[in-house]
C-alpha cells in the first residue's frame, strides 16, 4: 500500500516536470521570435513612391512690376461757338468713332440769320463802293481843267478807299459767321473711343466747353512703375505680358522709358503699349494691372512641383538614397513654369527626387520605388 502511493507520487511528479519543462520552451521560443517580428515590421517600406530626376529647362527671365492702365493720349472736343443750343448728340460713352464723324450738332436758326445780315451788310458796302469809285473817277477827269478844286478831288478819292475798306470788312464779318454757321456741328479730331460725354441736350453752352472726350485712335497703355536699381534692364521694345484684374493676360511691348526718377518713392514710369486695346475688354484706363517684363532666358535645374514639400513655412525636397530611404533636403524655389519649379540650391549630380509621396513621408523613411512616365521637361516648358 506504501508502495503504491510512493509510485503514484513519483508519476505525478514526474508529469509535473514534463509540463514544466515543456512550458519553459515553450515561452523561450516565443521570446526568440519576437525580435525577428519586430525585425521584419521595421524593414517594411512605409509607402510606394515615384522618382525623378533634376532636368535642366530654358526658362524666361522676368521683372514683376504694378502700374496702372491709361489712354496713350486723350482728345477734348468742345464747343467753338458761343451761345448756342446743343440740339442733337449723337454719340454715348463707348462709342467708336471715325475722324471727322459728327458727334453733336448746334441749333442753326440764329446763326443763319446772322449770315443773312452779314450778306445784306456786303452788299450794300459793295453798292456804295461802287457808287464812290465812279465818283472819284469823274472827278479825277475834272482834275487837268480846274474845273474841281483839289480838296474836292482829295474827298472823292478818300470816300472810295473808305468804301472799299468797308467792302473787306463786311467781307470778312461774312466769312466769321460763315464759320460759325460750320461750328455748329461738333465733329472728332481722330478715330478712337468716347471716354466721357457731358453734351447734354438743350443746354447752351460758351465757346470752349467741353463735351466729350476722346481716347485717341483707341490706345492703352500700361504705365509700370520699376525702382531705379531694376531701370537699366529693361530697353524700348521689351516685351511684357500684362495681367488684367481677372487674371486675363495681354501681352504688350516697351514703348519708352520716363527720363526722370520720382524723388519720394525712387521709381520711374515705363510706357508699355498695348496692342488692339479695343478687343481687350478685360483692360480699361484707370485700372490697376500687374505684370512681367520678358528679359530673356537662361538654363534652369527644375523638378517637378509635386515633389516640392512645404513645411514650417520652407519647401523640402527627400532625396532617394542607395538603400532605398530618403533624405529630406530644405530648398529654395524659384521661378515656374507649367508643372515644373526651378531649384535654386545647389541638388547632388545624381540626386533622385520623390514625387508621387512625397508629402507624406518624413526623413529617413523606407520606401518602395515603381517606374512612371513622367513628362519630358521641355515638353512641360511649353
């Protein structure tokens, strides 16, 4: 009976050190496995990427410059005559007009019967020219027999200058109202647009009043103020596109350059032409325009603008490395052109710069690299 239980604890003890034992690897082979799990999680790349490389792109040079739009010249028509009636206008605001188009006409009535008057004045200076000229003919015929005394040849000749004087004046009081009887129609001194209309029906007005203005031949131009540093890069017939407030672009060209320099804000005006300003509706004199003057071109390191990664107020570029990690690179931008920025910092002669991802990878992460078809630069450069 002793013996049987002495066995019986000897099974029992021996079973408890089998499962002990086999608990003992069984918790060793965990533990070993474990780092090779956190060894596999951690070589796992964090994204799949794309990369390019740096290409060098001919790009424009350009100044930036503000300024406002104005006419190139503007024309004030108004009124010759004095005292008339405005009795018809024929012409708006807006309105394009040809050189020599009536644009508001005068009542005439008055006017023509001052030109009735000053024809019935002539001739009747006329008549009496004519009837002093005879007699001092006469009485010059009388003046070898003494039959006239010489005061009285010396009145006759005397009343027949002063009759013909009379004859030129009448004359000329004819033409002057013959010339305000033409007066009476207000014609344009060019072709061009109607920038202001104050002719108002009914109203008389004095001589020299202005009833419209005249945007000469319809010419804008843009007036660009540029500092006195930038002034001596920029030539008559530069090129410069022009950006209208709704982001509309005109292109224009450099049409001279102010000779002085404003002494309070140390800028002068450049005049740029703008070319068939009545088809660009986006401009109007008086608007404010921004714009670039084209300067030339030079050769640029440009990527593509995904790859440009803003962060904390910089841009960066990640950099793939030989193993397949990338480097974060804080760079300065410059210029742009389509979907392409130039790189102004100096970028290694092999460097490979990710594009699609870049935004959400930080440095040193490991990334998967798959082939894409990117889009050459020159073709972007268009």
């Amino acid at each position: 009976m002793k013996r049987m239980k002495r066995s019986t604890l000897l099974v029992l003890l021996a079973a408890v050190l089998v499962i002990a034992a086999g608990a003992f690897f069984a918790l060793r082979g965990k533990s070993s496995d474990a780092p090779d799990k956190k060894t596999e999680a951690a070589a796992r790349p964090s994204l799949t990427v794309t990369v390019a490389k740096p290409e060098s792109t001919e790009l424009t040079v350009t100044l930036p410059a503000n300024g406002n739009v104005a006419a190139w010249q503007e024309a004030s028509v108004g009124s010759e005559s004095n005292a008339l009636k405005l009795a018809e206008v024929r012409v708006n605001v807006g309105d394009v007009v040809k050189k020599g188009q009536v644009l508001a006409t005068f009542s005439t009535d008055s006017v023509q019967a001052d030109v009735a008057q000053a024809r019935a004045s002539l001739a009747e200076a006329r008549a009496t020219a004519a009837d002093a000229t005879g007699t001092a003919a006469r009485a010059r015929t009388l003046q070898a027999t003494g039959a006239m005394s010489q005061q009285q040849i010396n009145q006759y000749q005397t009343a027949e200058q002063t009759a013909k004087a009379r004859v030129e004046a009448a004359e000329a009081v004819l033409s002057a109202q013959q010339v305000r009887g033409r007066n009476t129609t207000v014609v344009a001194p060019d072709d061009g647009v109607i920038s202001s209309r104050t002719a108002t029906v009914g109203s008389v007005v004095a001589a020299g009043t202005e009833l419209f203005r005249l945007i000469r031949q319809g010419r804008l131009e843009w007036r660009a103020e540029v500092t006195s540093a930038e002034l001596g890069r920029i030539a008559a017939g530069t090129p410069a596109v022009i950006t209208t407030a709704s982001g509309a672009q005109v292109k224009g060209t450099v049409r001279s350059i102010a000779p002085t320099v404003d002494p309070q804000t140390r800028a002068a005006l450049v005049y740029v032409d703008i070319p068939n300003a009545l088809q660009n509706t986006g401009l109007k004199a008086g608007m404010f325009a921004r714009g670039d003057f084209q300067l030339g071109r030079s050769s640029a390191s440009t990527v593509p603008q995904a790859s440009v990664v803003p962060r904390d107020g910089f841009n960066y570029l990640l950099l793939l490395q030989p193993d397949n990690r990338v480097a974060q690179l804080k760079v300065e931008t410059g210029r742009r052109v389509g979907d392409r920025v130039e790189i102004t910092t100096p970028l290694p002669a092999d460097a490979r710069v990710v594009v699609q991802g870049a935004g959400f990878l930080n440095d040193g992460d490991l990334v998967r690299v798959v082939e894409s078809a990117a889009r050459p630069a020159a073709e972007a450069a268009k």
